[in-house]
C-alpha cells in the first residue's frame, strides 16, 4: 500500500475532531445568545422562557435575535476570535476594579446589609485586592 493513502492514527484522530471542532463552533453562537438572553431577562424582570410564544416574552427573544445576530456578524467579518478573547479580558481587567469598589461600598453600609456589615479585615483585603487591580489597569497603559 502506497505511504500517502495509508491512514495514520493522526490523520484518524484529525477526521474524527475536526468536525467535531467545527459542530462545537455552531452550538456556541445560540448557547451565548441564550444566556445572554436569560441574564438581561433576571436583571430586568421580563417574562422569559424558550417555551413561551415571541408575544409573551418579546424582549427576551429581541435580546436572543439580537445577540445572534451579533454573533453571525462577528464571523461574517473574519474578526479572529482569539483576539477577541483576549480583549475581552483586557476589558474585564479594566473594569473588575470598579466592581470590586461598589461590592466594597454596598457590603460594609449598615443600612443595606441590615446590620450586618462585612468585617474590618473583608473590607481591607477587597480594598487593597482593587487598589493593586487599578495599579495593574494603569500600568498596563501606561508602561
């Protein structure tokens, strides 16, 4: 048997994860789509559900068309998915500093946590764990 025709195991291995690569690709637009969905529905306490009718939950499904929509786009534009993580990341960075800070305001105010604020030593390791991410965030542009 000629050496070109013979099927190795990698060839093997590369005709079986190939597509199943390329099927995991098509599931991640609707799953993301969905998800994203479902958060925006909790957050703004809109009727949701995959098993209502478009009428009963419009704005749940606008959100799921849009976000395919979005997703279509993105590949349709050769945007390289890598980079795409990789600045995605680099936002959340930038913006997880922010959230630590209102995480820190609402958890040692009386008032909103009925009398049970988050101890001295919580509220100093949050603190100095946002202080060291605003440090990392501006090094990171300016050095």
């Amino acid at each position: 048997m000629p050496r070109s025709t013979k099927k190795t195991p990698l060839k093997r291995l590369l005709s079986v994860l190939g597509p199943g690569l390329i099927g995991v690709g098509f599931l991640a637009i609707p799953t993301l789509a969905g998800s994203a969905a479902y958060a925006f529905a909790e957050t703004f306490h809109w009727r949701q559900g995959l098993d209502r009718r478009l009428r009963g939950a419009h704005h749940f499904y606008a959100v799921l068309i849009f976000s395919m929509l979005v997703g279509i786009a993105l590949d349709s534009l050769n945007v390289n998915p890598v980079s795409a993580l990789f600045w995605t990341a680099v936002i959340n960075g930038v913006l997880a500093p922010f959230l630590l800070v209102g995480i820190l305001l609402v958890a040692s105010d009386r008032k909103l946590m009925n009398d049970q604020p988050s101890s001295w030593l919580s509220c100093a390791v949050v603190g100095l764990t946002a202080a060291l991410m605003f440090i990392a965030a501006g090094a990171m542009f300016f050095l």
